[in-house]
C-alpha cells in the first residue's frame, strides 16, 4: 500500500495513492473529492474518507482539474458507490467523456517512446498501467462549470483557467489561502523523478505553448501553498512557484 494522507491546511487533506495525489475538503461533514486518483483508486479514496471519520456516503462532489485518467480515475465508481456529482470544466466534458481528440491514454504513447530509456520513465509507465492508465473509465453524466465560477462545495474553490495540458485544464483557489494546480506544474518529474516546481513534462502536455503561457493566470493569485497533481505541497506563493518554474523550465 502507498497511501499517504496528510492534513495540509484546516479541512484540506493531500492522498498520495502512489505518484498520483488527489485531495479531499471537508466542511461541516460534507466531503468532496478534487481529482480522482487512478482508475483503481477507490479503495484509497474510500479509506482516506473513513480516516477523516466520515462515511462514503458524505463524499457529496467530485471536481476535476482535468480527464487525464490518473485524474479522472475512480470518479465513475465514486459515483456509483455515493451518488457523488462530477464536475468538470465545460471544455473538459468531452475528454470525460473520452469523446475528446487524444483522450485515448494511447495517444500519450508516442511522446513517451523517446523517454523509455530511462528507468525512472519505464517505472512511470508500468506504475500507471498497474493502476488502471491504460483502461480509463470515462463519466458521461457529469455537470460542467465555467472559468471564475465559485464552486458551491467544501472549501468554496474558484476556477482559474489553466489550459494547455489538456484543453480544459483548471486549476482551483480554495476560500483559505491554497491552490490546487492540477497538472498545471509539478513538484515532481514523474519521467526522471526529478522534484522541485516545474512544468509537466512536455510529453504530457497536450499543448506545451499554451501550458507554460497558463502560468500567468496563476500569478497574484492569493495563496501561500500549491497543492500539485505529482510530488507534494509547495510552500510558495503562485508567483513565486511560477518564477521557479520558469527557471526550471525554460
Ligand atoms: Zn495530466
């Protein structure tokens, strides 16, 4: 088992299932889920609920800051198993519902050829099929939201738009002061597993320009830590983050 969980600010909690983190909020014993894991992530999402002292059944929402399926993940079975409702960007709908241009992970494919010679990046892609990559299961029935929208779940988060990854990317400020950025930038590599705050490996990114221009939607935004999709918090402000990323990642 590599589950990790860890209460980052009050009512935020980071789980690492693996390279993979998503993030539960929790608010007046509602919890809603950002992000979902891997496709065979439930066991891990229902666990960490019931290590907050909550039930399944209180997991109400589950927001998407993208429909890559290490983010997409479970969200079809939470679904099943609660009830929950999945949100997601409009211009993310379709890849949720793997009707999207390049939503089949088998469009990643040959990106990642020219990186295979690493270990690191031949252990990325094994950990990924092991948990579900190659055989996503997409959501049909999901409610989109638009960019600057104030979602009406725990921690209130407000959508920024943050495309170039996939085309529908958000990132997500919570009422308390952090960032969920999705794949927007990284703390980790997951090809060389090289950390520090930097872009998503352009292999990955659906749109490299557009990714690394997305960066100044995040400047001036008001928050003291970034909570990103690979590798843990970064304690920074989003302009600061940025100003390392654009280092890193020229
Ligand atoms: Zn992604």
């Amino acid at each position: 088992m590599t589950t990790r969980t860890d209460q980052i600010a009050p009512g935020v909690h980071l789980v690492a299932d693996g390279l993979v983190n998503f993030y539960l909020l929790e608010d007046g014993g509602e919890v809603a889920l950002v992000d979902a894991g891997w496709p065979r992530s439930w066991p891990t999402i229902e666990a960490a609920v019931r290590e907050l002292g909550r039930a399944p059944g209180d997991l109400k929402s589950v927001v998407l800051t993208h429909a890559h399926p290490d983010h997409l993940g479970a969200a079809a079975k939470v679904r099943e198993e609660t009830g929950a409702t999945v949100f997601v960007a409009r211009e993310e709908v379709a890849r949720a519902r793997g009707k999207a241009k390049g939503a089949s992970p088998f469009a990643l494919v040959p990106g990642l050829l020219p990186h295979l010679w690493r270990p690191s990046a031949t252990g990325f892609v094994l950990h990924a099929t092991a948990h579900g990559f190659m055989t996503p299961t997409w959501v049909d029935e999901v409610t989109p939201f638009d960019i600057g929208d104030e979602l009406d779940v725990p921690g209130r988060p407000r959508v920024v738009a943050t495309p170039g990854h996939t085309e529908g990317h958000v990132s997500l400020l919570l009422s308390g002061g952090v960032l969920i950025a999705g794949d927007a930038l990284t703390n980790l590599d997951v090809l060389t597993r090289e950390t520090g705050p930097r872009l998503m490996p352009d292999a990955l990114n659906g749109d490299p320009e557009r990714t690394r221009a997305s960066l100044a939607n995040l400047e001036g935004l008001d928050a003291d830590t970034i909570l990103p999709g690979h590798g843990g918090p970064i304690l920074l402000s989003p302009s600061e983050a940025v100003a390392r990323v654009r280092a890193t990642s020229p």
